[in-house]
C-alpha cells in the first residue's frame, strides 16, 4: 500500500532486517503448502484405478486440502495475531509432515481424504501466517513487491506440482506424490526457525474463540455440501449440511456484530476495497484450480497423456504467473488495483472460452498450451492487486484477518469451484453416459450394476472395459463423450463465474485515485482507533 498521505502509527518499517532471508523463509513455507494442494490433482485417475473411487470421492480428495485449509484460516489467523505468528508458522510446517505420510500410506480413499483434510488444517497455522507476517514486516512500495513475489512463487511452486507428481507416478506408486514435500517442509521449518522475527506487531486482544469455532462449521459445512450435492442417496445429508451452514453463517454474523473484539471485524470487512477484493480474489483463484482439477483428468482420461506429459501440459501456467506477477505490482502502483483485475479477469475469460470451443478428443497440445498461458497470465495479474487490496484495508494488528480472507480467496474459492465443478462434471458425464446407454443396441443387456459402474467415473468405465473387452472400444469412447459433455457444463460455469466477477469490479472497486483517497481515510480511521494496549510502532 502507498504510504503517501497522512502517516500511519502502527505501520512497520519499509523492510525487515535481513529481509531476503525472512521473505525466502515465508515463501518456503507457502511453497509447502502450496505444493500439498496442487499434487493430488495429477494423481487422480491412479488414486482412481487403486481404489475403484466413485468421482464423487475422488472430487473429495481434491478438495480436502482446502476444505481444511479454507474452514481454519480466519481463526488461526486470529490465533496468531494474538498469540504469535511465527509459532503458528513453525507448529503448520511442522504438522505438515506427519499429515503427508498419511496420506501416502493411507490404505482407502475414505482415509485419504481425511488425510488431505488434516494437511489443510495444518496448512491453515503455516499459509495464512505468511502473508500476515509480510503485512506486518513490510510497508509501502515494498511490502507490494513482497506480496508480489510471494504471490507468483507460490502459485508457480503450486503448479510445479502436477509436473513432479507426474514423474513420481511413472516411476512409483500414486502415494509417493505426498512425500515430495517433506524434504522441503524440513528446509522450510529451520528457515523460519533462524529468520523469521518471533515478534511483529502483534495484538494484545483476546481471541474470539466461538466465532473461530462458528467460523469453522460454516466454510466446512458449505464447502462438504456442495461437494456431496451430486452423490445419489446424499441428499438428506446435503440438505442437513446446507442447514447447518446457513445456522452456523447466522449465529456468526450475529456474534461479529456483539463481540467486544470480534474474530473478523465487519466494519473492515465492508470497506470496498477489502470485501470486493475479496470476491475477486475467490473467482480468480477458485476458477485457476477448478480449470486445473479437470483438466489434468481430461488430458488423462480423454487425450491418454501420460502422469509426466499431463503435469508438464501445465508448465507455461507456471512460468506466465512467475513472469507477470512483478509486473503486476508495478501496474498496482501506477494504475491502481481495478485496472490490475481486469486485465486478469480478461485473460482468463479468454482461456475458459478456448476451452468450451476449441478442447475436444483430438485436441493438440498446441490447442492446451493457450489455455494455460493465458490463465497464468490471468492469475499473475489480478492474484496481487486481489491480496494487496485486502491487506492495504485492515490496521497491522489485524494482519491476520487480512492473510485468513487472502487465503480464503484461494482456498475457499478453489474448494467451492473445485467443488462446484466437479459436481457439474460428475451429473454430466452420468447423464451423458446413461443416456449413450439406452440409445445402444445393446443396452437391453446391460444390467443395472454395470450401468452404475459405467456411470460412476471415467476410471470406473475404464475397468468395465478391461473386464469386457469385446466391448471396450464403445466403452471407452462414450466415456470420453461423457466426460467431455459433463466438462463442458463445468467450463461453462467458470466462464459466468468470470464473467460476474468482472462486472463487480468494473462498477464497485473505485479508480485509481479513489482508491488511494480510500485507503488514506482508513489508514487514519485505524490509526485514531488503535487504543494504548495495541500496538503502534514499527515491527521489531
């Protein structure tokens, strides 16, 4: 955030000492976590062949590392504003580890997923606690620059995982993809350990623990009941989940509004360049994984590429989002964050619509690679005005509200998209398929068991054919149809989803100048409201 204006009591210093180091610290952390959540995607179809897994499981594999990551961070960001973040970044990178071996050993599906769910609750003490430190360390032009490099190094570290779990998989069995962080997780926790300060502006208030714990029960709640809504027989569980959610989302507001000092602050929260970021940032993030989760399947399932070629497809991603995010901060601080956004929102709606039109069974790679050099340059360019935004709006001694919503826009986002297309992909393909069924000659023969086999997901189509195989070419290629048509409709909700996006942003985020007239207003609103037992002084 520019620092022009009237000055800030609680802003910390420019820079940190040693602030290479420290920043090299925090993104080494991030990298862990982030890695944890890309490299499952990649893995699928074996996690698939290995357990006969509905694709219902299958999408709850994918999203357990958010869901757990999403319904922990506003609280443990409160935890260690309060009680200190460098502990909650030591404990997370710590607990990563046990958290990983179960999930590489994990013996079913059901214990894989719970697994994932574990990694993200200790991913929630680590990833959000990055940021806030940044916030908190950092101050003016350099902390966007800090936000920038974090930004594009843990997205580009994100997407390296698909491409390493892709050559652990050719040559070892699905589980070794979540052993690839440990050794880095060990880095990463005696970097922090030497480097990171124990101490930066933290908060003497007390933690609003039942609104934490409210907090928890509503994102889990939502996020498991839009991943169940397409499992048949699921439905009075999705309706008690969808209960659940919305008394838990009432109760919360509720206490934030009476608490003496609440977990998040909705006062902040309405500011508009905190809440409309926000949104932003859950469309941008959540549109760049859900596009991610199906479209490693279809490179696999429907174009056969290898695990190798199916992680490497999405290297120009990588390098696009490592390239264009320290453009990004420079553009933040010359045209503002509105502009920043919407020159991201127009490259990914550009690569959704490549992929509704141009993806199909015999597509070439030239026809994939578009489609992820636009979203990495989507993604470089709106991922650090989305995240400069919110931490740009809140006082330093709230920097972990500021990190938790950060977070929330990746990991909420990519959980509800991940979710949300999934299930489109999952009623797709079975509506496609069942309706390929009862138009073949042969349907008459196929019993109602191999009907819900061939339905269920690709890979269990896949084993069908292998156990049939005077039928495994038509098998085969309505699997392909289907998984196509349900992929479709899952695109076809990104590109709304975009779409939407872009709209709140063009009539609700204020210009340039607006902005910053915005952001000096609450730098002085915050500064007049710090009382004597919060802290003001630069970070130590």
């Amino acid at each position: 955030m520019s620092t022009s204006g009237a000055p800030r009591s609680d802003l910390p210093r420019e820079a940190p000492a040693r602030a290479s180091l420290v920043l090299a610290s925090l993104i080494l952390v991030a990298a862990v976590a982030n890695l944890n959540l890309s490299v499952a995607n990649v893995a699928l179809p074996a996690i698939g062949r290995a357990f006969d897994s509905s694709q219902s499981a299958l999408d709850l594999i994918a999203v357990g590392y958010s869901l757990g990551l999403a319904a922990s961070v506003l609280y443990l960001g409160a935890v260690g504003d309060r009680h200190g973040r460098k502990l909650l970044l030591v404990l997370g990178t710590a607990l990563s580890v046990p958290a990983c071996l179960l999930a590489a050993y994990a013996p079913s599906d059901t214990v894989l997923a719970v697994a994932r769910i574990l990694g993200g609750l200790s991913a929630g003490m680590a990833y959000p606690t990055t940021l806030a430190l940044i916030t908190a360390l950092w101050a003016g032009p350099g902390r966007t620059k800090a936000i920038a490099l974090w930004s594009s190094l843990g997205g580009g570290i994100s997407m390296l995982g698909p491409v390493v779990a892709g050559a652990l998989l050719e040559r070892f069995y699905w589980g070794s993809v979540f052993l690839v962080t440990l050794p880095l997780a060990v880095i990463a926790l005696v970097m922090a350990l030497l480097f990171v300060p124990a101490h930066a502006n933290e908060s003497t208030e007390p933690v609003d623990n039942l609104g934490g714990v409210l907090s928890v029960v509503l994102i889990a709640g939502l996020v498991l009941a839009i991943n169940l809504g397409a499992v048949p027989g699921q439905g009075a569980l999705v309706v008690g989940l969808v209960v659940i959610a919305l008394a838990a989302g009432v109760a919360f507001f509720w206490r934030q509004r009476r608490a003496p000092n609440p977990l998040y602050d909705l006062h902040i929260a309405a500011r508009r360049t905190f809440w409309v970021a926000a949104c932003a940032g859950i469309i941008v993030y959540g549109s760049m994984m859900g596009s991610a989760f199906i479209s490693q399947q279809y490179l696999q399932n429907v174009l056969e590429y290898d695990p190798v070629e199916a992680g490497a497809a999405i290297l120009p991603l990588v390098v696009m989002i490592v390239l264009v995010a320290p453009r990004s901060a420079k553009l933040v601080e010359t045209r503002g964050a509105r502009a920043t956004l919407l020159i991201g929102y127009t490259f990914l709606f550009l690569a959704f619509a490549w992929m509704l039109v141009f993806w199909g069974e015999d597509s070439g790679y030239w026809q994939i690679g578009i489609v992820y050099v636009l979203i990495g340059i989507g993604a470089g360019f709106a991922g650090t005005p989305a995240s400069h935004s919110l931490t740009g709006s809140v006082p330093v001694r709230r920097a972990g509200m500021a990190s938790g919503t950060a977070d929330l826009q990746r990991d909420l986002g990519g959980a509800i998209m991940q979710s949300v297309m999934g299930v489109l992909l999952t009623a797709g393909y079975a509506s496609a398929f069942s309706a390929a069924i009862a138009a073949s000659p042969e349907s008459k023969d196929v019993s109602e068991q191999v009907q819900g086999e061939l339905t269920k997901s690709f890979a269990s189509a896949a084993q069908v054919a292998e156990q049939h195989p005077q039928y495994a070419d038509q098998i085969i290629a309505a699997a392909r149809e289907s998984f196509l048509h349900g992929d479709d409709t899952a695109y076809t909700i990104g590109l709304i989803a975009i779409a939407l996006g872009a709209l709140l942003i063009f009539f609700m985020f204020p210009h340039r100048d607006a902005e910053r007239e915005l952001l000096r207003r609450y730098s002085s609103e915050d500064s007049a409201s710090a009382g004597p037992g919060k802290p003001r002084g630069p970070a130590a």
